[in-house]
C-alpha cells in the first residue's frame, strides 16, 4: 500500500516532449542536443533519454564519465546516439570512453594531450569536442591556447575533432554586452576548426536568436519547464510536479509563534495547513516567507518550511485534512520557488527528493 502521507514527484514526459518541441522551433536549423547531466537534472536520465530520443534527439550531454556509461546502457541497444562528456578525459579514462563509445569534450592542454597518447596506444582515431573558453573564465582552452594547438597540428594527432563549442555566462540577460562579446570570440576562434560543428548556446542562450544557435544547442533547464531568462515562460510546461496531503489544519491567534525561533510571529487569526512535505522533498527552507504553494484555485503563502513538514496560509478555504497541495508545478512555478529561494530553477529540480513517490506520465 502506498504510504498515505507520501509527497509525490510526476514527471510529465509529454511535458517534456512539448518543450523540446517548442526549442526545436526556436533553433530550427540546428541540432538540438539535450543536456541530461545529473540525472537530466534529477528528473531521471534513462527515461528522459528514451523520449528525448524517440522525439528525434540524437546527441546528448552528460558531466560526468560515470553518467555517460549509465546513459549508454539505458539507451543501449535500438537507439545509437553521440553522448558527450563534458568533463572531458583523464590520463587513464580512454578505454571506460572507448567501451561506452563516449565522446569527450576536451577542455585543458593536459587533457589534449591525454586523448592524443590515447588515440596512439589504440591506434585508432579518436572523436572528440572543444570546449573553448570565450569569457565565462570557468572551463575552456584560452584563446591562446586554442590557437597554439590550432597552429601545431601534430598536437592533435590522431583527434577527430567533430565539434568546437563554447558557453554563455550571461545570456539570461538579452541585453548583457558579455553575450556579443562572448559570440564574437567564439566565431573567430571556432574559426581555427573549419570542418567542425559550433555550438554556443544552452537554453537561454537559444531565445538570444539565430546568431547565437550555430549548428548545435545544448538546453537543459527549458527541457525541463524552467524559462530562459529565470523567470516562468508562457510558452513552456511544467514537467515535475510535487504534490503534497494536508497532515493537519490548524487556527492561528495572534500572538501565537510558529515553528522554530521565534521570528514567525501570527500577526491576526488565521487558518493554516500543515502539509507533509519539507526540505528533503525538495521545497528549500529559504523560500518561506516569499515563496507559495496552490491550493483550491490559488496561492498559499509559506509561512515555515521544516525538513517533514511546511505550513502554508489558508485563510478560511474549505480543506480536508488528506487533501493534496500542489509545491511545484502548472501553477507553483519552478522558478517562482527558485525567486523565493534565492537561487536558481537548476538547483531546486536536482535537489528534488528521492524520498517522494515517482511517477512518469507518457511514454519513456
Ligand atoms: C549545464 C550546461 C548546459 C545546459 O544549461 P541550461 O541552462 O540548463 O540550459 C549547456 N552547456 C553546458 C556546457 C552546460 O554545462
């Protein structure tokens, strides 16, 4: 039997497919290859990868090697796509790489230098991505060094170099000179590798417009219904769901202090519910106070998050106790909760709990 309180976490593959559509749109002309790192950002990387393929995706982004071989095995063996590593390669990485038939994005001199001793000892050629670093100063050859191995071509030796790609620090702000700056960089180094694919852009970067597409973008947060500019998009759906039941309603008198410390003070008489959802569920304690849950056809003030339990503001709605209480989803907005948080839609979907019910809506 399930467990009557459980939260439960729905993941919308329709949803899913909906958003991927509506980015092909935008990027039309471009291949469109899904970011599935940490876990398609704990939304589950198997089945994400199945439907994103069935939808026509046929290249794929993890972070990490470990992530690469799970994703080749759950896509393994009707649906051959490219899965690239964007952590690149180690000295001893190559044959865990070859086995799963992973792509490496190549973005240190050591590492250049790794997957050309690689190439040498298998004798064989091996595939391979850039990452070139334009200004996000975070991962990335420097224009200096790109350009070093551009000109000593022995240094990439045995390198099939299939696509040269840079990232965008700043393209949530379509104003931000960083992201003309950023593609004018990247043309005139992208420049150095004529038979190679460019690829610039991650989901904000994608409503930058056409200039910014090149022959490949990598979404990740839009797949999965966060918008572009960290802020709810009209045109997106929401793919998770995080529903809740109500353990317990409550009346509030002023005066009366709730939860931990003493800093949420009940100002006038009020009604809350208690609902059996917290912090591990993936509802962040900071986003009390301004953040809100639905309930009945509207939004309830958060007034505590606890790690079991939060309590939200209901006034004098009819509830029962059992009823659910939808935390994020069609009408809690991922990146409302993210606003409220003070953080951003990624880091709420990849903290969503492993303690929740899991349920997959459409096909995988
Ligand atoms: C995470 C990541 C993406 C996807 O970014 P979103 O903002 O989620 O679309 C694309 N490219 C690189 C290099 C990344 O690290």
């Amino acid at each position: 039997m399930a467990d009557v309180a459980a939260a439960r976490l729905t993941i919308d593959l329709d949803a899913l497919a909906h958003n991927h559509a509506v980015l092909r749109a935008e990027a039309i002309g471009a291949e469109v290859a899904p970011v599935l790192k940490s876990d398609a950002y704990g939304l589950g990387a198997a089945a994400v990868g199945r439907r994103l393929w069935a939808e026509g995706a046929r290249s794929f982004f993890v972070a990490r090697l470990a992530e690469g071989e799970a994703l080749r095995a759950a896509l393994t063996p009707d649906r051959p796509a490219t899965i690239y590593v964007l952590d690149g390669m180690t000295e001893d990485s190559g044959p865990r790489l070859d086995a799963a038939s992973l792509t490496p994005v190549i973005c240190t001199l050591p590492q250049v230098a790794w997957a050309t001793a690689h190439a040498t000892a298998t004798g064989r050629r091996l595939g391979v991505a850039l990452n070139l670093d334009t200004g996000m100063s975070r991962q990335g050859l420097t224009r200096d060094e790109t350009r070093a191995i551009a000109q000593a071509t022995d240094r990439l030796q045995g390198l099939d170099i299939g696509l040269v790609m840079s990232h965008l620090g700043s393209a949530s702000e379509p104003d931000n000179t960083r992201n003309t700056n950023q593609l004018a960089s990247f043309l005139n180094v992208s420049g150095l590798f004529p038979d190679a694919r460019a690829s610039l852009a991650a989901s904000a970067g994608i409503f930058l417009g056409a200039a910014y597409h090149l022959d490949l973008v990598r979404p990740g947060i839009s797949l999965y219904g966060g918008g572009p500019r960290e802020q709810p998009d009209g045109r997106l759906k929401a793919v998770v769901t995080l529903t809740a039941p109500i353990l317990d309603l409550r009346h509030l008198r002023p005066g009366d202090v709730l939860g931990y410390g003493d800093s949420v003070r009940i100002p006038a008489s009020t009604r809350v519910a208690v609902v059996a959802a917290g912090y591990t569920d993936g509802v962040i304690r900071a986003a009390k106070g301004a953040g809100y849950a639905w309930f009945a056809g509207a939004r309830r003030r958060l007034l505590i998050v606890n790690m079991d339990v939060l309590v939200i503001e209901i006034g004098d709605t009819k509830a029962t106790i059992g009823d659910p209480v939808e935390l994020l989803g069609p009408n809690a907005l991922l990146d409302d909760l993210a606003t409220a948080g003070g953080t951003v839609a990624h880091e709420i979907l990849v903290r969503l709990s492993r303690r929740a019910e899991r349920v997959y809506l459409g096909e995988a």
